[in-house]
C-alpha cells in the first residue's frame, strides 16, 4: 500500500476540550460520505477507540511511542490504514502533553511528529473571545515541526460570539475549520476511569456517535478537512507497514500430530472485559492460535477445547455480582489454571482470577483478596521481568500501563510477575505455574516473542 495515506490529528490544549466529539464525529462524518476511514488514538487508552469502531465499522487502533517505541508509531499506523481512504487521529491529554519525567514521548505533537500529519486544534471556546488568538498562536508556534493546520471552536455560544472569535483568529493565521455550538446530546456518560464504554451502551452509544456526526457536518468545513489530510504526503522514514506475522512453527515428529490443529486460546470480553489492543488476537493467531472470543457474563464454559486463555482489562467491578454468580465459567478458570495451561491477566483479569473482589467470590486461582479504592493509580511503567513465565523470560524488558482504582493484597506472589524500575522500584503481580497475572497493560507489538511464547506454551502444556 501507499505511505501518503491522507491523515489528520485532532488534538487539543488540554483535556476536555471536546476532542472526542470532534474526532468521532468526524470518522463519521468522512466515512457516510463514502470514504473507507482509518480509526487511531494517541496513547494507551481502550475506551475511545470502541466509539471509532462504531464511527467507522472498523477497528480502532491505538498509536502509543511509550508502550511500542517510536519506531513502531508508523508501521502500526499503515497496518491499520490498510485499504482506507483517510485516517483521523484522536490525540491524548493537551497537544504537548506526553509521559511524565520524558519530554515530548507518547505525546499528540510526538505522534502527529512520527506521522508528519496536519494538525487540527479543538479549543473550548466557552469563556473566552480575543485570548483565543493568543492560545492558539502560542500552541501553533512552541514546536516548528508541528504543522497546525486549522481550528475547530467547540461550545460557542452564539453567533456574536463567533463572530469575536473569528474576528481574533484572523490574526493568528490559522484557519478556522469549525464551529460547534454547545450540544448537550453528544455527550458521553462517564464513570471512575472515563466514559462508559461502548460495549455497555449499545443503543446508547449508537446514538451518541450519531449525534456527533450531526455536529460536525454541520458546524465544520468536511471539504477543507479532507484537504489537509491529503496534503501530508507520505509518512517518513520510508516506513511499511507492521505486520502480526511470524516465523513458522516447524513440527518435530513428537509434536506432529499436535500441529494438526491450531490451539485455541479463549480472550475474555463482553462488557466487564472491554479493554484489548487488537494487534493482541492478530499476534496470536499469527503465532498458530485459533482465537475464540467469549464472554465471562453469560457463557458458563470456556470455548471448547481451550488450551490457553488471556483476560485484559474491563470494569469488573461494575459486574462483580454477575461475574461471581457465575459459578460454572469461575470453576472452568480454576480448572484450567490448575492443569497448568497458559492463562495471561491483566488489571481486570487480575481481579478475576483473585479468591474474592469486594467479598464476592472469584475464580480463586491466585491465593489474594482484591478490593475497590478510591485511590487512583495512573502511568506508564518500565519493567522488567522478575523470572521465566508462559510470556516472557527472565529479563525481558516491557513498558505498560497501570490505570486502577482497585488493590489486591498481596500485591505479589512468590514468583512476582514484573519488577518495575524507576524512583520507587518495586515487584508487582504474580507467576504460578502457567499463570501470569499483573496490573499492567502491555501492547504485545513492542515485543512479538510474547505471543509465540505464549502459543507454544498452548501447544505443550
């Protein structure tokens, strides 16, 4: 495929100022018009990426130059632009904002950067008129290398307003692309760690997404828009695109008869298990595996035959009575566990697997009590694996993500999943046997041995 797939980063001075609107809106907007769009988001959050999917009916992928490194920005964003006609970038936090202590890394300027694409700026025009040339003229001129190449101007409240607020970009020299007005129906309900995602709204969501649409065709130039994306030319670096694929496993003849037939390893989802980067399945069904889906609310067995099974993160807490009622799947988990077949747990699927979450019952594979808190955990991690485990081997360096308002005691096993560096470092989460449980979300692309770790261990335990 080409590398000048048009693009766009919608991003923002700070949080809350209606990135997610816009950019939703926007995928929307460009793909009822026919065009085949290319859903990403900057940084390692799984929620937003759910209302893109439902914008664009495709998967939406996530950009993160922490968790993949750089380097990896460009390749993973063509995999996902593959056959599509544009993409739209939703940013992370403020334009300049990136990992804490590391400068401009994981940030929207750092990823728009990587990609060379145009910048569109939301600013929240509710309390201000004159000053927003002076915001965007500053956030427009700190970094020469990105290009913001229009505003849109979110809640304006009436047409006088509008008229100051164009009147005072003129001088700022950065085209105005949009004009939304305050609009009480696009927004999205939140709760602890975000909006609720999509998987717990259904019809809801549909209609949210719908009425973002509405407001940006409405309120923004969709013509202009898709010219700046198809002026970013190519993305640098000569990059191609990432691809799951691996090395081919060969058969001895011990194991022949086992290579006949792929592994099936079960990914929990459904609405209490929301939270997976989809580069996760596409590496382990490269790796050999058959990946079946399934869903701890309603299903009372794991897929048939399961050899392995990776539980990601979710809101298990919002489900914990139903989770807990299902008394079945919970004894399958434990059974599994106990036969020493691979099982992989992050965050969510570390509550699961603990004997009890908030007193009710869990699968009680890990001999350890998890609580909710209101203490929010929130970062990126640098870690290290403490010993050999069904993911990785001793030694081997990852990054993740921890974001949680929960806490297991205690907070590792005897064999500690990771050792996180840093300031304060410390071993957190637990390896037994073919298990590996931990709080920190990890994005498999940075380190494709994982997943070939993971379903060779299916095929021989």
């Amino acid at each position: 495929m080409s590398a000048s797939v048009p693009r766009l980063v919608v991003a923002a001075p700070s949080s809350g100022s209606g990135k997610t609107t816009v950019a939703t809106g926007l995928m929307a907007a460009f793909a009822a018009r026919g065009l085949a769009v290319s859903p990403h988001k900057v940084g390692p959050d799984y929620i937003d990426p759910g209302y893109h999917a439902l914008a664009t009916g495709r998967v939406g992928r996530n950009l993160d130059a922490y968790l993949c490194g750089p380097e990896l920005v460009g390749p993973l964003f063509l995999h996902g632009a593959q056959g599509c006609d544009i993409a739209v970038v939703e940013g992370v936090m403020g334009l300049y904002d990136g990992a804490a202590g590391e400068g401009e890394l994981a940030s929207t300027a750092h990823v728009a950067k990587l990609l060379r694409a145009p910048v569109v700026l939301v600013v929240d025009a509710s309390s201000q008129s004159r000053s927003v040339a002076a915001l965007v003229h500053g956030f427009a001129s700190w970094d020469p290398e990105v290009r913001v190449g229009g505003v849109i101007l979110n809640k304006v409240a009436s047409d006088r307003h509008e008229e100051l607020l164009r009147e005072a970009l003129e001088q700022a020299g950065v085209p105005v692309l949009g004009v939304l007005r305050r609009a009480a129906q696009v927004s999205t309900p939140s709760r602890h760690l975000g909006l609720v995602p999509v998987a717990e709204r259904q019809g809801a969501a549909v209609e949210s997404v719908a009425a973002m649409a509405a407001q940006v065709v409405d309120g923004c130039d969709l013509g202009a828009l898709e010219a700046l994306a198809r002026a970013a030319g190519a993305v640098p670096g000569g990059s191609a695109p990432w691809t799951p694929a691996s090395p081919a496993h060969h058969p001895t003849r011990s194991d022949e008869a086992d290579q006949q037939r792929a592994p099936v390893v079960a990914i929990a989802g459904g609405p209490a298990f929301t939270f997976s980067y989809a580069e996760h399945a596409e590496l382990l069904t490269a790796a050999g595996a058959d990946v079946v889906a399934f869903d701890p609310l309603r299903d009372e067995e794991l897929p048939e035959g399961t050899r392995g099974l990776v539980i990601g993160g979710g809101f298990p807490e919002v489900y914990a009575s139903e989770l807990s009622a299902n008394e079945p799947l919970r004894k399958a988990v434990a059974e599994l566990a106990a036969n020493g077949a691979p099982v992989a747990a992050e965050c969510a699927g570390l509550l699961y697997l603990c004997r009890e979450l908030d007193g009710l019952p869990m699968c009680g594979v890990l001999d350890a009590s998890a609580r909710m808190t209101e203490r929010l955990t929130l970062g990126y991690r640098d870690a290290v694996a403490v010993g050999d485990s069904v993911l990785a081997a001793a030694g081997t360096r990852m990054r993740g993500h921890e974001f949680h308002r929960s806490a297991v005691e205690p907070g590792s096993g005897a064999e500690p999943a990771w050792g996180v560096r840093g300031p304060r470092p410390r071993v957190e989460g637990f390896v037994q046997r073919g298990v590996h449980a931990s709080y920190l979300h990890t994005h498999w692309a940075s380190e494709p041995g994982v997943a070939r770790r993971f379903v060779e261990r299916c095929r021989t335990s």
